[in-house]
C-alpha cells in the first residue's frame, strides 16, 4: 500500500510538471498567433486620435454628455 502512495505522489508531480508545460507551450502559441499578429494590424492600420493627417491643424471632438443638470445627475444611480 505505501508503494502505491509513492507511486501516486509522484504521478502527481509528473502530472503538475506537465500541466505546467503544456499551459505555458498553449498560450505561448496562442499569443504568437492571435494576440500579436492582432496588436500589429490594430498598430499599423487604425487611428484613434487622428494624428496620421499631419497637414491639417488640430481639431477637437465635441463632448457630448447627458448629464448636464443636478436633477440628471441624481438620476444616474
């Protein structure tokens, strides 16, 4: 029966050794092939603050919100 005891704890070393590895392994390949290729798309091809038009002058985006008196403010929660 002990021996079965010492064959179980290190079957269950082996098994988080290897749960372990393959976790890493998975989401190494997962960053490699979603997550970067996504980030560099996103980089290259999207301007969210309208700097790529150099040749014109800044311009601001209005503001808009709804809550512009204290009785909507109230009202929010």
């Amino acid at each position: 029966m002990e021996t079965l005891k010492k064959f179980w704890r290190a079957w269950m070393r082996f098994g988080h050794f290897m749960g372990d590895m393959v976790g890493r392994v998975v989401m190494t390949l997962f960053y490699f092939t979603i997550l970067l290729p996504f980030g560099l798309i996103i980089t290259l091809f999207s301007d969210p603050l309208d700097r790529k038009h150099t040749n014109q002058p800044p311009v601001w985006h209005a503001r808009t919100t709804g809550d512009r008196t204290l009785e909507e403010a109230r009202r929010q929660f």
